[in-house]
C-alpha cells in the first residue's frame, strides 16, 4: 500500500489543522491505520491509531482531548483533526498501516508494529 499525507503547515498555537493520509495499492479497509510524529532531534513517538472500522482509537497522553482520528474507508483516507496546537506538537506527522498479523490493542503504539510509512508531512506551530 502507498500513503501519502497532506495538510500540514504553519499554524499559530491555539489554532487547528486537519491532517489526511490518502492510501492505494493493496485493500485498505482491513487495517488499522495510526498516526507519529517526529520532531528534531528526537524519536517518532506514536499519536494516535484506529482500528480497521473505525469503531476504536488509542490517543498518547499529550494529545488526548486536542487530537481525532478517524478515518473513511469508501475513501481509502485516513484523517487526523488537532485542535488547540501547541509548539510542541510541532514535528513532521506520518501515517502508518499497521500489521495484519498483530491484534488490535496489541503493540499499538510502537513504530515497528506498522509495515508502511507515508513520506510525512511538516506541521509548525509557531506565534
């Protein structure tokens, strides 16, 4: 499957973006999706995932109540909604595909649990 992310950008804190991760290739309905983030010099860190039919999501403590993933699979997209920014979410956002093989719920929020990355995309918040 390919991802390719979009709708990142310059935004001042407080302020909103939407994030969408278009997918191709292989069915995508089948898998849970997530989202990370890695900003300069850190690691990607994990944000947020979905399951396959959307019925479930796991959030990290940072952005729980700012950030909503959901997704829409007639559309193969999967979207990530983050409310009242902060500098410190700024970063570079990808979407992942995570493996068939691993259950729902099971190492969800780690990177080597997800076989395909989109290219990502920037989100700066700053005054």
């Amino acid at each position: 499957v390919q991802l390719v992310e979009s709708g990142g950008g310059l935004v001042q804190p407080g302020g909103s973006l939407r994030l969408s991760c278009a997918a191709s290739g292989r069915i995508f309905s089948i898998n849970a999706m997530g989202w990370f983030r890695q900003a300069p010099g850190k690691e990607r860190e994990f944000v947020a995932a979905i399951s396959w039919d959307g019925g479930s999501a796991y959030y990290a403590g940072s952005v729980k109540g700012r950030f909503t993933v959901s997704r829409d699979n007639a559309k193969n997209t999967v979207y990530l909604q983050m409310n009242t920014l902060q500098p410190e979410d700024t970063a570079d956002y990808y979407c992942a595909r995570l493996y068939s093989g691993i259950p729902w719920g099971q190492r969800t929020t780690v990177p080597g649990s997800y076989d395909s990355w989109g290219q990502g995309t920037q989100v700066t918040v700053s005054e």
